[in-house]
C-alpha cells in the first residue's frame, strides 16, 4: 500500500493544479523531493536572461515541477483542484513564497522553500 499525496499549486489563493502522487508522499520521500525542486527557486514576473531555477509566475512553476517529477507512466497524475479526497497521507500547498504540509487534517508545517528544505533534511 502506498502513501499518497496530493500537492496544490497555488497562484495567490487559487489552486492552479493538482498533482496526486500514488506512493512515497511522506515528508522524507515526496517532501524531500519537492524541497529539491523548490530549493533556490525564484518565481518572477516577466524575465530576460534565463538562470536555473527560476519560474515566470506561479503557473510556469506548476508545469516545471510536473516535468520534473512526472517520468514514466504511473506513480504521478494529475487530479482537479477540486478533487481533494483522495485517499491521501499527506498533502503539499505550494504558493510563490512558501509550502504548507497537512496529513490533511492538521498543519505539519508551513514556512519558506528554505525552512521546508531544512525541515524534511531535519537542518
């Protein structure tokens, strides 16, 4: 059985994806994967010279982080913003400036990419 997670991408206060994860959604598994894509991420509006880990608006972070973890088939999907039972363990709020964990019924944590990169590493 696997531990699911669902994690939400939000621009300001609206959800702008839902991406469902079968198995591995702890903090130390998923958690600790989407502090690595968020870490030194820096969301903007409007660009010019392209540098790692930057994100034009919260949007183009949704699509990044999907390329990033979606890879083969399976284990990843993409549920509505409005799905939000889905059987899950824990669940992800991303927002431009921090992350909010809940195991859903409760709030694990919430801070900065960087304080949600130093709790899963437990820095």
């Amino acid at each position: 059985m696997g531990t699911r997670s669902l994690t939400f991408v939000y621009d300001g206060d609206t959800p702008v994806v839902n991406m469902y994860r079968q198995f591995d959604g702890y903090p130390s598994g998923h958690g600790a994967e989407l502090a690595d894509f968020l870490d030194g991420m820096v969301v903007v509006n409007g660009y010019g010279e392209v540098k790692p880990k930057i994100a034009n608006g919260m949007g183009c972070l949704a699509a990044q982080m999907i390329a990033n973890f979606k890879q083969t088939v399976g284990g990843f999907y993409i549920h509505p913003v409005t799905s939000t039972d889905c059987w899950q363990d824990y669940e992800y709020h991303v927002y431009e400036n921090k992350v909010v964990v809940k195991n859903p019924t409760e709030v694990i944590f919430e801070g900065s990419y960087q304080a949600f990169s130093n709790y899963v590493f437990g820095v």
